[in-house]
C-alpha cells in the first residue's frame, strides 16, 4: 500500500513534503528503510538491542531517583 498525500489548494509545495516526512515517520518507514540498507549479522542485531536496552533502564533509574 504506498503512501500518499493530496496536496492542498494553495498549499505549499514545501509544506506538503513536511506532511508526507511526518506521516513516514509515524508509519516508521524511513527508520525500516534505514535498518535493512545494510545486513546486520544476528550477534550485530542482539548486541544492539542490548545496547538500547541497557540505555533506555539507564534512563529509567535516573527518573526514578
């Protein structure tokens, strides 16, 4: 199903763009397109989300405090 957007009557050309950035980012497309430009090995794959893992609990005992 490809994304799309109408452009409204005297919209801005660069308005428009911002629409479509906005509605790619909220379907996470661009951060799918930029995960799968390269091959990940699995160990890459695991050691990253164990990096964003530890980051995001690191974040968690900070608020908590």
């Amino acid at each position: 199903m490809p994304i799309e957007i109408k452009i409204r009557k005297n919209e801005p050309v660069d308005r428009a763009l911002r629409r479509l950035k906005k509605k790619l980012e909220r379907e996470n497309i661009i951060k799918d397109v930029r995960a799968k430009r390269y091959n990940e090995k699995p160990t890459e794959r695991r050691r990253r989300k164990v990096k964003v893992m530890a980051f995001t609990q690191m974040l968690r005992d900070r608020h908590s405090q």
